[in-house]
C-alpha cells in the first residue's frame, strides 16, 4: 500500500508530507484548493508525464517521493529483480521534475528509466477518475481482468507454453524447409562441387607446407647445379688429378739426378692431390645431401596450383577448401535426408498447431464462462448507482487468425446506457459520471482480483448525490476492505465512510503572501464539521452538523 507520500514544491505545494493507512481515506476540500495538485503528484511519482508548469513558481525544480509497503511476493518486487535494482523492504519512487521539462526517476535512491519508473508503477496503483484513460477503460487490459477474475491462470499458461512450442516447430519447420529448397535448386552444383572437392582432398594446413617443401626443393636444386660444376671440375674428364698424378711420376723419376730441384715441386703437387681428393669427397657428400626427386618438386607444384585453382574457382582461402567440402557434403546429406526429416517437421509443426487450437479452445470456453458470471456480478452492482437501465457485457471475439500467447480471443468490456440505445465500448458509450459508476461497479466485482494493492478514485461521485452517492461510499468501503482505497471527494456520503479523512486547503502563511496547499489529517469532531460544510455550503448550521453526525455514526 502507498504508506507515504511527499511533495516538494509542486504548483500549490511547497513542502507536504501525508502518512497513509490502509483501508479508505478521503480527501475533501473547496473547488481549487489542490486535491487535482495531489493526484498530479500521484502520477508524476508513478512515472507519469512530467511538465516543467508542475514546479512551484520561483522554484528551479520539485520533487514527489511515495514510499509503499509490500508484501515479499508482489510483481514489483519480481522488477526490481529483473532491474537489478535494490530491494530492502519499503519501495520508495522519486521524481525529480525541473523547470525546463526535464525529469529524473529513482526507485530506492537508484536512477532509472521513466519507463521502467512507469512498469512498477502500474503494479502499485490505479487511478480511476471520469477522463481516465487508463485502468479499467483500456481495451489492452481487459483480457488479463477476465482471467484473474475467472482464475484462470493455470488455463492462461498453458496456452502461453503451447504457443511456444507452436512457434518453435513452425520456425525450425520453415528454416529446414528454406534450406532443402536452397539445396534442390544447387543441386547439380552441389554434387559436381563436392565431387571435385573431394577428389580434390584438400588439408587444413597444406597449402602453407607444400609452399615451404617447394621452396626448399628449389633452392637445393639451384645448389646442386654449382656442386655439380664443381665436382665435374675435380673429379670429371676436364679433372686435373691424372695430368698432376702424371707430372709428379717423371719428376719422381729426376729425383735421383737432382733432388734438390725436383722433391719441393714434388711435395707441393703430392699436397694438391689430396686437397683434390678431399675436395671430391667434400663435393660428393653435399651432392649427397642435396639430392631431390624433379619429378617430386613437379608433384608438389601440381599440388600447389590445382589448391590455389579450386581456391579462385570456389572465392575461399586455400586452407577453407576442406571446411567448405564439409559443408557441401553435409549440404547434399541434408538434401538427400531432407525430404524424411521435412516430414517429421511438418507432423510435429502440425501437432503443436493442434494441441495450441485445444488449449486455447479450452482457454476461450473459460472464458466466456467467467465472463458471465462477471456480467452478472457487475449488472447487480447497477441499481444502486442509479444504472438500473444500464446493461454490461464482456463481449469476447474469437478468431483462430489473431492467434498469439495469450489466446485466440480479443476481450472488451461493452455497456449499454439505455435500453434501445447501441451497446458498445465502455470508454467510448459511457459519458464522464457514467464512466466512473460503472468502473466502480466492475472494480467491486473484481474485488482484490486483478487489482494493484491501492486504488485511487478521483471525483468518481461528481453530479451525484442521495442514494447514489451513499452506494458509491459503501461500495468503496467494501474495496477497502481487501484493497487501501484512496478517494477525492465532493460527496459527504462517501467522506463518512472513510478510515482516515484529509481536509485540503489553502494558506497565505509564505513570504510575500503566496498561496500555498495544506493538507491535514481531521479528528472525529473535525471531520464531522468538514462532512457538515460539505453539507450545508458556505453557512454550517446545526442542522448539517446533525446531518453530518448521522452519516458518520451511519458509516461506523
């Protein structure tokens, strides 16, 4: 229940804080005092439209903060979860409203969105006034009244839940069915792809592996040719071993003769046949070493080119040709696999469209059951708010074509104002006091049901009075009884039968002689003088004060 409220330099309002309780509380007061600045303050605090006129003249900006008392498990509570907002017991909600239009919300000192300001909001209070365009005249929430009324809940979820599952198998039908068709058209292309793919064989990796073993064959080739030069000059026909081998036999022979002339040259020839021989061995062991296959490193760059051609001919890297000649081979599974597994879909497709169909048939029959009892339940609330002529219905349209979560049915609450006159809409048939006595009629049907925890009428008992102003008094009281009930009020009837009366008033008592909107708490002896003024005018005689004595020990 909304436990306080405070309002800082707000139109009339400079400084007001009031405690509410629970049950019925009234607020009374003369045309113009401020009861329409509060309900303002109501709203701008609930998310409403902001307005920068709303602040105090001379003011850079006002403020409202209502605080409420919940019970553990109350949906605003579940918001504050999903908004990972703090939640420590009372909720308190602030609106900030600058002069330049500009406005701030906060929910437990937290800064927030309007919007998500405005969701909790409407999980706290309802405002029902004769223009309210909102509550109970918005078409939008009818459906969900008639099924907290009805109880239907577990009805409700079950058609949500197969609404699911409908939703679920007609998209994976309609993906698997995309693709098979996708398939059939590439067929040929698919097959001659992943044929020459797959002769193909393509590797993760390869491309950059036979680029490196081709590289390094042909630079061992190019080394070979020079060794080969080389090896051919030491050890080949042009080598001079025999003419050196040759040489050093006739001087070997002159040795005797002349050995001082002829063992130096001897010794430095015997020294450039072994630097000749390793030489050869040196040459032949890196000929050795370099050794390759031509007819390899033609393999290999037939390898190279027929990748890097599938490559430009396919629009992917080398090394995506195997992930793409997987994805063509499981594309051809699918088409081949396809048509089995796309009847499949469609039977299951087919029986979550009938088990939908079922619940919400079940749903809608529910339904229409609750909505009969409600029609009666408000039609007897009728007569005393002088509607006797009147008639409600819940008229329900069902059409399986406007299927969705909640159902097949489009739920509005229709009147008829006088008989032979067309029913229709309830915002729309309904002048400004009928609107409010009707509304006030359904929420007494719907009792706690459906309800925000705080209710709050705003002059719904305008341009009545006698009997009928008496029914709306007790018929708010009877709210009041599961819900905390908040009513501005003309009518003494209704002002008798509250908990907790506010007078409001205004008061010169500012610097500079401006006004400003007071809001007090009466007594038992000062509510009976506020119900007498309500009474009598202007003038309070004995008389109103004995009237207004009768109302309230009426209302005990």
């Amino acid at each position: 229940m909304l436990a306080r409220l405070s309002i800082r330099d707000i139109v009339l309002i400079d400084r007001l804080d009031i405690d509410f309780d629970a049950g019925l509380s009234v607020m009374t007061g003369e045309t113009g005092a401020g009861k329409s600045i509060v309900l303002d303050a109501v709203s701008l605090a609930l998310g409403g439209r902001g307005d920068g006129g709303l602040v105090r003249e001379g003011e850079s900006q006002g403020q409202v903060t209502a605080v409420f008392e919940l019970p553990s498990d109350h949906p605003a509570r579940a918001i504050l979860a999903a908004q990972d907002l703090s939640d420590d017991g009372d909720l308190f909600l602030r609106r900030v409203q600058a002069r330049d239009g500009r406005t701030r919300a906060f929910v437990n000192d937290q800064p927030v969105s309007v919007q998500a300001l405005r969701s909790l909001g409407a999980t706290l209070v309802e405002i029902h006034g004769q223009h309210d365009d909102r509550a109970l005249v918005d078409p939008a929430a009818h459906r969900s009244l008639l099924d907290a009324y009805g109880g239907l809940a577990s009805e409700a979820a079950s058609v949500s839940a197969a609404w699911t599952r409908r939703r679920t198998a007609a998209r994976a039908l309609a993906e698997h069915a995309e693709k098979v068709e996708a398939a059939r058209r590439e067929a040929d292309y698919l097959r001659h792809a992943s044929e020459e793919l797959d002769k193909l064989a393509p590797e993760a990796g390869e491309e950059a592996a036979l680029a490196d073993k081709r590289a390094a064959t042909m630079k061992a080739e190019k080394a070979a040719e020079d060794l080969n030069e080389a090896y051919d000059a030491v050890a080949g026909a042009s080598s001079p071993v025999t003419t050196i081998a040759n040489a050093i036999r006739r001087l070997e022979r002159r040795a005797a003769s002349s050995p001082e002339l002829v063992e130096p040259a001897i010794k430095a020839l015997d020294a450039a046949l072994l630097a000749l021989d390793e030489g050869e061995a040196h040459l032949r062991a890196a000929l050795d070493a370099t050794a390759f296959d031509p007819k390899e490193l033609e393999r290999t760059e037939e390898r190279l080119f027929a990748l890097r051609a599938a490559s430009r001919k396919f629009s992917v890297p080398v090394d995506d040709l195997a992930a793409l000649a997987a994805r063509f081979r499981g594309d051809l599974a699918d088409l081949d696999a396809g048509e089995a597994k796309l009847a499949a879909l469609t039977e299951e497709a087919a029986a979550a469209e009938t088990a939908y169909a079922a619940a919400a048939v079940i749903l809608s029959e529910a339904r229409r059951a609750a909505a009969a009892t409600l029609d009666a339940a408000v039609m007897a609330e009728l007569p005393d708010l002088k509607l006797e002529r009147s008639r409600f219905a819940t008229e329900i349209a069902t059409d399986l074509a406007n299927a969705g979560p909640d159902g097949v049915d489009r739920v509005e609450f229709w009147v008829q104002t006088n008989p032979g006159t067309r029913a229709g809409p309830l915002a729309r048939i309904a002048s400004g006091g009928e609107l409010s006595r009707f509304m006030l009629a359904l929420k007494v049907a719907l009792a706690d049901r459906g309800s925000a925890p705080t209710l709050v009428f705003d002059e719904i008992d305008t341009g009545v009075g006698g009997a009928v102003a008496d029914a709306i008094g007790a018929r708010l009281a009877r709210l009041a009884r599961g819900v905390q009930v908040l009513s501005v009020t003309h009518a003494p009837q209704v002002a008798a039968r509250a908990g907790q009366h506010f007078l409001i008033s205004k008061a010169q008592e500012l610097e500079g002689g401006r006004v400003a909107t007071r809001v007090a708490g009466l007594a038992a002896h000062e509510r009976r003088e506020e119900i007498a003024r309500m009474l009598a005018g202007a003038s309070v005689t004995e008389e109103a004060r004995a009237a207004a004595a009768r109302l309230l020990e009426g209302a005990a």
